[in-house]
C-alpha cells in the first residue's frame, strides 16, 4: 500500500495591506487604502451581518461615511440621533438635560446617527469590497510573523478549515476587542484607572421621546453606575447597564433576569420599559477597559478597539475607531510609498490618536462623581462650557475647532463643584479607587452569559 499524500501547504498569497478584522475600523481603512490603488485584504473572523454593540454614532462620523461614500446607505438603516439626553434619579426637581449637537462650537454638524450595528458594520465592509480591498469572511488569523519590517507573513484558516497563507508588506490590526497583536506580543493591559462592566439587551415597546427627540441617546445615573437608552429606526431599542465589574459579578440569577433586576433600580428607566419585551439575548462583559502599551511597529498599525476602549458613556467607540483608520490610512500609504519616513509618521499618529482618547478619558474617569452629575445636568454656557461640552459629545477633538479654552473652564469649574459637595465627591471618589483595587477577572470578549 502506497502511505497518503502529506497535504500540500497553502501557497502564499502577496499583498500590500492586509487587515485583520472587518469592523468599522478595519473597514474604513482597508476602503481608504484601496481607493488608492493599494492591493488590500481584509480577514473577518465572522460573517457580516453579525451583532456588536456600540450603536449610537456622533457628528463626526458623518464627514468621515461622506468620504467613504456611504452617507445614504446609513441613512436607509439609521435614525437621526440630534442630540444627548442626561437623566439624574438624585436630581427629582429636574427635567432631563438635553444637549442638541446643532448648539456646538461649530453647528455645521447638528446630528448623528444610532444604527443597529450588523447593518451599519455591513454596510462598511460591503464597500470596502467596492472599493477595491479583497474581503474575505470567516477567515480567521491564527498568526502573524514580521520579518525584519520589510514584509509580514500572516496565517489564517477559513470556516472549512483551509489553511491561509499571506505575505504582506504591512499588516493592519482591526480586530476589536480581540486584540489580536496586542495579545501576541503582550502589551495588552488593564486600564489601571477605570474599570467597568456592562449588560445589556435589545427591547420593543420601549417608550419613546416625541418628535425631533425620537432618536436621542439617553443617559440615567443610578447608584452602580448608568444606563444607557438607544433608540433604533425600527421602533426596537437597545438598553443597557454600565456598572462598576464588583456589581456584575455579584450577580446570583441568570444574566437576563439580572438585567431586569438592575433595571429595577433606576425608577425613570423603569417606568419607560413598563410594557419593553425582550428581543435578543441579554450579553454581558466583564471589566473591558484596555490600552496597549503601543499602537505601531514597523511595519504594522493597531486602528480602534484593536488598541484601547475606555467605556461608551459618551459613544466614542465607533468615532475613535474610525478616525484612528483614517488616520492610519495616511500613516500606511506614505509608509508604502517612502518607508524612510515610517517613524516620523509613527508619531504623528500616535499623538493624534492618543490626543482624542485623553480628552474623552477626563470626563470618562469622573462621570459618576456627584460633581459630574450636577454640572450635566444644570449646564451653563458661561465661558462657552456648554457648547464646548457640545463638541466634545459631537466628538469634534480633531479639528481646529477651538474647544481647548471651554473645556478648560470647565474643568476648572467642575473641581470648585467638587469642593463645595467636598463629603459626597470624597465618598464617590473612594468608592471608585476601591472598585479599581479590587481583583477580577481579565477582561474578556463579548458574549452571552
């Protein structure tokens, strides 16, 4: 008897840009980088469409779906989100407080979108495809190997179990909360002044705010942490808790019970979802606060969630993501074209990136102080506070919008707030540096428990 043939090893396939991962980021700079006439891969591990949170966008978005091409497909799919509704149970004698984006530094930007993000995340890899980039779904790589930052070989295996076998000049990480290089060379690291965990479901028959209002995001404060209130074009909503990780893993009944019982605990949020069904599974996460130690090498970029999330309090995930491939687009093109200048480009993206992620982390790391709290929901444009807090929830931190000056008032302001409430702010402060010592479990992707 003749022994079986070996199976043959994947031939080696050539490219300029690989990208692993096809979210918003992966998406966005693979079609950027093929409309300028470089051969582009993207790997997906999944098949679009597929569920992710992070559904509420921000005015900024849009001028970067106008470059992309895809301003109208996200119209089709999304509702108009025109502002920010904030909601304090510790503040009865107060309506909501509402910041509309058309009242900003610059009010050429008045609204965003909420999208359900199978569509939308769709609806970006579909045109990365159109673009030129050379997509591929259920590919999922399993190793990357950098050669002396000239070239990248990259190992991947589709759905069927077919080895992949690619050598590309530079390598893209997009692969979200996967962290796929991170992981690799271990630099993936806690954020050591924030932690946070989330549950979260998908509802019908949630009331809804009247009129213009109808697609705003809304907030509420409750003693564990927030919630958050998505309205979707479809009449579903999506409604989650963000709490502090001791919270979440207190729990003793099933995830979907635990979230009902959490709603329980914020009244205002309560009474809208009266009548709310349940559509979708309830998922929780565990502590999903990161950053990387760094978020390029030769030869290779981390864009988005790939490199750090922080919390969605203000809906920075997608925007931060996108911008970091956009400007990773420019890194990797020049890069391509003149590799002498690959750490002059280095730092000024990293600079950049980091530059937006600073500014939301301020207001991240205070949001449940009782000073935070009092100052969104009795805003005052004095100084120009409001319409610079405006700005920065329309995520306006890349321009030469001159935010600068307002936020500093601000910030200036909130520590004499803090120091008139001095008992309530030092109690709130010792609650979170306790929660931030505390041990739990690594962070971990999302999924159902």
């Amino acid at each position: 008897m003749h022994a079986s043939a070996a199976p043959q090893p994947a031939p080696t396939q050539h490219c300029d840009v690989l990208v692993i991962g096809g979210g918003p980021a992966g998406s966005t700079i693979s079609a950027l980088l093929a409309r300028k006439g470089w051969q582009v891969v993207t790997l997906e591990k999944d098949h679009h469409p597929r569920f992710h949170i992070g559904e509420s966008l921000l005015p900024m978005n849009l001028p970067i779906l106008a470059e992309l091409g895809v301003m109208d497909e996200v119209e089709q799919i999304g509702i108009r989100k025109y502002g920010a509704e904030f909601n304090s149970m510790y503040h009865n004698d107060r309506q909501p407080a509402v910041y509309y984006f058309g009242r900003a530094l610059d009010q050429g930007f008045p609204y965003a979108f909420e999208v359900k993000r199978a569509d939308f995340d769709q609806i970006l890899f579909r045109n990365a495809a159109r673009c030129g980039a050379k997509t591929h779904e259920g590919a999922r790589v399993t190793n990357v190997e950098f050669r002396d930052g000239q070239t990248s070989i990259v190992d991947a295996v589709d759905e069927h179990g077919q080895a992949q076998h690619w050598e590309a000049r530079y390598v893209v990480d997009a692969s979200g909360r996967g962290t796929f290089l991170a992981s690799k060379f271990d630099i993936k690291r806690r954020n050591p002044d924030h932690r946070s965990a989330a549950v979260f479901g998908h509802f019908k028959n949630v009331e809804r705010r009247p009129g213009l209002d109808e697609g705003n995001i809304s907030l509420y404060w409750f003693d564990h942490g927030w919630f958050w209130m998505i309205p979707f074009k479809d009449g579903t909503m999506s409604v989650g808790a963000v709490c502090w990780p001791y919270y979440l893993e207190s729990r003793t009944v099933g995830v979907e019970q635990f979230l009902l019982d959490t709603v329980a605990l914020c009244p205002p949020v309560a009474a809208r979802m009266n009548n709310a069904e349940l559509i979708s599974p309830v998922t929780a996460t565990g502590n999903y606060s990161y950053k990387a130690d760094h978020m390029a090498g030769r030869g290779y970029l981390l864009v988005g969630d790939a490199f750090a999330f922080i919390d969605p309090v203000f809906s920075s995930g997608v925007l931060l993501g996108m911008n970091s491939a956009l400007q990773g687009a420019e890194v990797v093109d020049k890069v391509l074209k003149d590799p002498a200048c690959e750490a002059h480009e280095i730092r000024r993206f990293n600079r950049i990136v980091r530059h937006g992620i600073r500014y939301f982390s301020w207001f991240i790391y205070r949001i449940t102080q009782p000073a935070m709290r009092s100052m969104f929901m009795s805003p005052r444009n004095t100084f120009r506070m409001e319409q610079g807090i405006l700005s920065l929830l329309a995520g306006d931190l890349f321009r030469s919008t001159p935010i600068r000056t307002p936020l500093f008032m601000f910030k200036l302001v909130y520590r004499i707030a803090f120091l008139l409430n001095l008992r309530d702010n030092l109690a709130a402060r010792r609650r979170r540096r306790q929660s931030l010592a505390m041990t739990s479990a690594p962070a971990r992707s999302e999924g159902t428990a």
